[in-house]
C-alpha cells in the first residue's frame, strides 16, 4: 500500500462533539471507530516505512560502522511530515470513508 499525502490538516483544531457522534449516535463508540483506524493506518506506515528502510539496512555493520545514507534520511523526513495517523482517521470517519458495523449481542 502506497502512502498517499492527503489533505488533512497538520495541527489540532477544535471539534464538535456532536457531529463526531452524529454517525453512530454515540461519542464513545465514534471514538472508538477512530481509534481503531487510526491504530491500521500507524500499522500500515510502520510497515510500509519498515520495507523502505530495509533496503538500506547492512546486517554486518555494528554501532560504531553505522553511516548515513541520504536517501534514507529523505524517506524518514517524509513519513515524519505526513499528518498523524490519528488527524487522518477522523477526516476519513468524518467524511464517510470509514466501513465500521455494530456487533449484535445474541441472547
């Protein structure tokens, strides 16, 4: 999965409680929706950036023989700029984007 720079604002603006639980009638189970995307988003990136950074890893070298590499501090630079993945799951549940269903209790 190719991560895409989306338009969501980088910083912490205010919102309203009642229209993050507008979709599910509920505060705490929007919460809850939200966090539980935002945990697969951070999963995504961490393995998307894992599988970058790999290529450059050289398992022979210790602590003390470690260089830089340039194209390797580019792509962490480029991760560290992409919004939160916590800023990026509230537009997507905002926006309607995010699939969630309530588990019926049977009884």
């Amino acid at each position: 999965m190719e991560v895409k720079k989306q338009a969501v604002v980088n910083n912490t603006i205010t919102r309203e409680l009642a229209d993050i639980a507008a979709p599910t009638g509920n505060i705490y189970e929007s919460t809850v929706i939200i966090a539980k995307r935002a945990n697969q988003i951070a999963a995504d990136l961490k393995q998307e950036l894992s599988k970058k950074l790999e290529e450059f890893s050289n398992y022979a070298d210790t602590l003390e023989e470690t260089f830089e590499n340039r194209e390797q501090i580019e792509i962490s630079r480029y991760y560290e700029r992409l919004p939160k993945p916590a800023l990026t799951a509230i537009k997507e549940f905002q926006e309607g984007k995010v699939f969630y269903r309530k588990a019926e209790s049977q009884q």
